[in-house]
C-alpha cells in the first residue's frame, strides 16, 4: 500500500520554490519508505522520470557515472538503457539507495549545474565514512528526513481522517476530552506505538488485523539493521549498543551506560560510533544538557547521552528479542495496559520518537536533590521562542512530579511552558500542564 507522507508537502515546496538549483537527498532508515515516497512523487509530479536503483544497477549504469564530461552522451544512455524519454524541466531521475554509489551522488554538482532535470537522491548511511570516501560531497544537495510514521499518519494509513484534527482542536482550546474519548484515544495511541510507523508493519496490520504477524514484519527489519550495524562496526560493538537500549532505558539510569553493554568505556571511539550509528536514523539520540539555556547546542555533552530507538513499534519487539517471537497474548495486554511491567520506557521512547518526527533535538538535564543522595531528570528539554519547555514523561498518574517543580523553581527565569506527558486526560495543574501522551506531538 502507498500511504500518505507528510514530507510529500515538503518535496512539492522544493520542486516549486527552487525549480533544479539544489536536488532533494532523502535520507532515513531502511524500510522506512523513502524508495516508495520518491517514485510516488516522481509519477505523479513530473511528465516523466527514469528511477536507477543502485541496490541492483547493471555494470553498464555503473560504469555511465566514472566519466560526467559528456552530459549529452550521459542522459541519451540512461533514456535508452531505461527506455524512458526526458523532457527538459518537467523530469525528474531519481538516485534509490545512492550510498551504494558514491560516485553518483559526487555527480549531482555537474547534473545540478547542467539544469535540464531535478533529482531526487535516496539512502540509508549516506554519511558512513566507507560511502563518502575519495569523493566530493556536492553542496547541490537539500536534505530531508523521513521518519516513521507519526500518529498523525498512522490515523491516515487506517482510514482515519477525523481523529487527528479533533485531538489539534482540543489541544489548541486545552480541553479535557472527556474519559469515553479518551480511553478511545489512548486505545489508538497503544496501538500504534505496538505496530509502529514503518510502513510494511503498518501494511501488515491493515492486511491481517494479526499483531504477531506485524511482529514477525518488525523482527525482519531488525535483523536488517542488525546487518548494518555491522557494517558501521564488524567488531559487533554497534549492534551491542543497540540491543541493550531497551535495557537501559528500563533500568532508569541517568545515561546509556557503554561499559555494560559492550567492551568500550566513555570516550571518542564509543562517542564516534554512536554518532555514526545516529547518521543510519535507525536510533535517537538526547544529550545531557550541561546548562539549561535556550541555545542547548551549544551546552550539552558528548559523553552523556540516552538512546532510543526511532520507532516505538521496533523498540516493544526488541524488548522482547530474548525469544523468537512476541506472543499475541503480550500484545493483547500492552493494548489493554494490563502488562505487569513498568511502561515509562516506552513512553518515553515514544515522546522522543515525536519530538524528533516535529524537527527537534532531543536534550535531557539532570541535577542532584537537596540531600545530594540522588538525581532529579527532566526527561526531554525543548526551546520555544526565548524559553525553555521543560517536559517529564510518565506512564501513569500525574499526581508525583518532583523534578519538574524543582527545575522550575530553580530556573524560573527561563521557562516557558512547563509539561507533564502522561496517560490520563488533560488537566491543568497550577503552572503545569498535564498533557496526554497523545499530544505529544503537538507541542
């Protein structure tokens, strides 16, 4: 199924508003649906388009990228290999999976340049050291990400069209829905953090309404990155990182632990690598911010950071990768919130995965209590205009939020909103607002 993509509106401003001076590089995670959005676009967007998959090019594609001095000779190749005819400023070719040739992305300047076409460029890794070496990383490149699916889009993909606008109304009036709506709500919200946002999840759900078969579809894509992981790193360290993430984050420590999951110790060569393995989108990553100002870039921490996984629905069946399958009992009882086990992690990890899908960066501050025996944790920190919006994710009532009242009170100059992301229904509390999960990515 070919669903609907937000980035799409996205893509249409680039076409229009730049018209071939800069072509579109859509990076994401593998399976995240970047080959289908790109040929999507092209079909029905331009007169006509010739898509190279360089996951299976022939050596004759291949070898029409070592020599871009005659464009006249290249473009009348690429009509004739793929029998399609190019009209100038109304087609489009599209790279699909350019990491596996490098040179062709190096190509996108002289192409560019030349202006008879636009292009769109799609991989995963696109920034691995092994696929950018010994070329020049053209400037002609306008980058977008595609996410998962996001709530919103989960809606669309189940023919649902008329939730996602009356959950914007009642956040934008800061109304409590009312308990049958909401309980309908966090009903859907648990369904979709279950099945998540990668596409063929979604498609399989749709087509079979059988959550273990949608886990079946997740384990596969799993063992996908698990591949490309160790490609990132062959000692294994990259793909330990990534298998221990529910366990730290269950744990509640105040920063991914490197030394218990792998052989590395806090430093560049751990650093380096979970950077690289941020670049495959596959993961999110939050950094300790060291002073909670408004410009959290420039005051944050390489050492200390939280990982999570960028799809919610991936991270509940890595939980549970210790056997060959996810029983649909487990799913039934995550469904209905009757799982005996703590769920603030994945909530957490579904806070973080929508606020990266709304364009922010993800930082968290933690700061010793009054008796300096332990940490109070603001979960994520986000800046809106001149102040920070400090946020605490729970997965149950709202009645405890000790650290978010001691950050307030000890940086009141510097806040804006202050937000408590839980799973009952909107209340305001004071200065705080208690905001449903639901609405995380509205904020």
């Amino acid at each position: 199924m070919i669903f609907k993509r937000k980035l799409y509106d996205k893509m249409l401003q680039w076409k229009q508003q730049w018209k071939g001076q800069y072509a579109l590089l859509i990076e994401g995670a593998r399976r995240v649906g970047k080959s289908t959005l790109a040929e999507t676009f092209a079909k029905k967007e331009y007169k006509s388009y010739i898509l190279i998959d360089f996951s299976k090019t022939s050596p004759q594609v291949n070898r029409l990228f070592e020599d871009m001095m005659d464009l006249d000779y290249f473009f009348l190749s690429l009509q004739g290999i793929y029998k399609v005819k190019l009209f100038e400023r109304q087609s489009v070719i599209v790279f699909d999976e350019v990491q596996n040739q490098p040179l062709a992305r190096q190509a996108i300047k002289h192409l560019v340049k030349d202006g008879r076409y636009d292009y769109i460029e799609t991989g995963s890794l696109i920034s691995i050291r092994k696929n950018i070496q010994n070329i020049v990383i053209p400037s002609e490149e306008m980058k977008m990400t595609l996410h998962p699916m996001d709530l919103e889009e989960f809606y669309w993909a189940i023919g649902n069209d008329v939730t996602p606008d009356q959950q914007r109304q009642m956040y934008d009036m800061k109304r409590a829905a009312g308990n049958a709506v909401h309980r309908l709500w966090m009903r859907d919200l648990r369904l979709y953090m279950l099945v998540g946002g990668m596409p063929q999840a979604v498609d399989r759900y749709i087509k079979t309404n059988n959550l273990q078969d949608v886990d079946n579809v997740k384990r596969e894509i799993l063992s996908l990155y698990d591949v490309d992981f160790n490609k990132i790193d062959t000692s294994g360290q990259a793909s330990a990182i990534f298998k221990n993430i529910p366990a730290q984050l269950s744990g509640n420590a105040s920063r991914y632990m490197i030394s218990s999951a792998t052989d590395l110790r806090r430093g560049d060569n751990a650093n380096i690598l979970v950077s690289e393995m941020a670049e495959s989108k596959v993961i999110n990553v939050a950094y300790h911010v060291t002073d909670p100002h408004v410009g959290m870039n420039l005051n944050y921490s390489l050492d200390a950071y939280k990982i999570y996984l960028a799809d919610t629905g991936l991270f509940v069946t890595l939980c549970f990768w210790d056997k060959d399958y996810t029983d649909n009992i487990i799913y039934e009882k995550l469904l209905t919130d009757k799982l005996d086990a703590n769920l603030g992690y994945i909530y957490e990890n579904l806070a973080a995965q929508m606020f990266k899908a709304s364009g922010n960066k993800l930082y968290y501050y933690t700061f010793p209590t009054e008796n300096g025996k332990h940490n109070y944790e603001i979960d994520f920190l986000l800046s809106r205009k001149n102040k920070l919006v400090p946020i605490e994710v729970k997965s149950s009532g709202y009645k405890s939020h000790k650290s978010l009242d001691a950050f307030c009170e000890k940086f009141h100059s510097r806040i804006g909103d202050r937000i408590l992301l839980y799973t009952k229904d909107y209340r305001k509390e004071d200065e705080t607002s208690c905001l449903p999960i639901y609405f995380g990515g509205l904020v």
